[in-house]
C-alpha cells in the first residue's frame, strides 16, 4: 500500500507559513511493522525540514522585532 503525506505549517492566524512537497510512502503489507518502518523514515526525512522552517521563520520574526526597536 503507497499513502501520500503532506505537512503545512500554519501560524495561529491560519496563515500558511510552509507546505512541505508531498512525500510518497510504501507502507507494505499494512502490517504493524512495515507501518513503524514507513513512519519512522518518513521522519527521519521530514523532521529535519520542519525544523528548518521553525528556526528560519522564528529567526524572521527575530529580526523583525529588533528593526522595530
């Protein structure tokens, strides 16, 4: 079984702040372990993207802040 995952990253307005590309994932035979397995890469993949997008827009919003001052 193939699934699509997307994530998108909102501020608490609703804003889009960041979609991430959809990511393809083979989840095999659909069972427990081949799910821990798809999820686990898919992770290991994403989470560093995400975390990139935080630190740049906190970053921005830093910047911001400190202009203004």
């Amino acid at each position: 079984m193939k699934v699509t995952i997307e994530f998108v990253i909102r501020d608490e307005i609703g804003n889009i702040l960041s979609q991430n590309s959809r990511l393809a994932m083979e989840i095999g035979t659909q069972s427990l372990h081949d799910i821990e397995g798809g999820v686990e890469q898919m992770k290991q993949k994403v989470l560093p993207e995400i975390e990139a997008t935080l630190l740049a827009q906190a970053q921005n919003e830093f910047t911001k802040k400190v202009k203004k001052n």
